[in-house]
C-alpha cells in the first residue's frame, strides 16, 4: 500500500545504490563458488582420463545395445 502512497520509493532505492561506491565485494558467495568449483576441477584433473574412458564406454553401449545397459 505504501508504494502506492510514494511512488518515489524505487528511484530513491536506485539512486542510494548508484551512490555507494565503498567496492566492497561480498565474501561469503564468492567463498561458496569457491567450495563448489574447487574440488570438480581437482576431480576432474585427477580422474579425467578414468571418466572419459567409462563415460565412451556407457555410450559405446546405449549405442549398440536393445535397450538394456549393464554395468
């Protein structure tokens, strides 16, 4: 109801936003990224070959199966 009152409101929120010039980075998210993204690349470097040899042979097999994989 009070957006209706003051239609100013959005302006004022964007112009205080425009205003803040501190260049400080939010930490925590970019820690989360980090968590997340760190341990796939090392996963990958580690058992990349490995990975890649099972992944041709499960579609070597979807390929040329009847319907049935085994694992």
């Amino acid at each position: 109801m009070s957006q209706k009152k003051n239609p100013g409101w959005r302006r004022r929120s964007l112009r205080e936003l425009a205003s803040d010039e501190s260049g400080e980075i939010p930490v925590g998210p970019l820690l989360m990224i980090g968590l997340i993204v760190i341990p796939l690349v090392i996963g990958l470097i580690t058992f990349g070959e490995e990975l890649s040899g099972f992944l041709r042979e499960q579609w070597d097999q979807v390929g040329n199966s009847s319907g049935a994989i085994t694992f």
